[in-house]
C-alpha cells in the first residue's frame, strides 16, 4: 500500500506541465507541481533537470485527472 496520498500523473517541461495543470484546474483538480531543478537551484546546486517538472495529484482524483492528461497528451501528439 502507498503511503502517499498523491500519484505522479504527468512529467515533463514547464510548457506542457502548464497546459496539464490549467486542464486539471478547469475541471476542479488542484494539482501539486514538484520541480527539483528550480529547488537544487534555491539550495545553490547545479541542476541537470532544470525546466522539468512532475505533476502530482490526490489519489482520490487519479481517474479523473488521467482522462484530462491522455487527452492533452493526445493533443498534444497530433
């Protein structure tokens, strides 16, 4: 069992994680952003994962939000 109570849903730039997380915000999904680069940065460390960032969302909405990121990830695509 996790024992965590949220789910990665999404990783990418800040472009694409910004789309995702306005979809997500659209319908009622408050998602959390993690992004290390810009936190190594704050700390004084080099980054290597600097404009990549990870979406997260609460388990209880887990199938609503992946619906919306395979949609803009189909968009996306096409």
């Amino acid at each position: 069992m996790s024992d965590t109570e949220y789910t990665k849903v999404y990783s990418g730039n800040f472009i694409l994680v910004t789309r995702v997380k306005s979809e997500l915000e659209a319908i009622g999904i408050i998602p959390i952003i993690k992004d290390e680069g810009e936190s190594q940065r704050l700390a004084g460390y080099a980054s290597m994962n600097q404009g990549f960032q990870e979406v997260f969302v609460n388990n209880d909405e887990l199938d609503k939000a992946m619906d919306i990121v395979n949609r803009v990830k189909a968009e996306m695509e096409a």
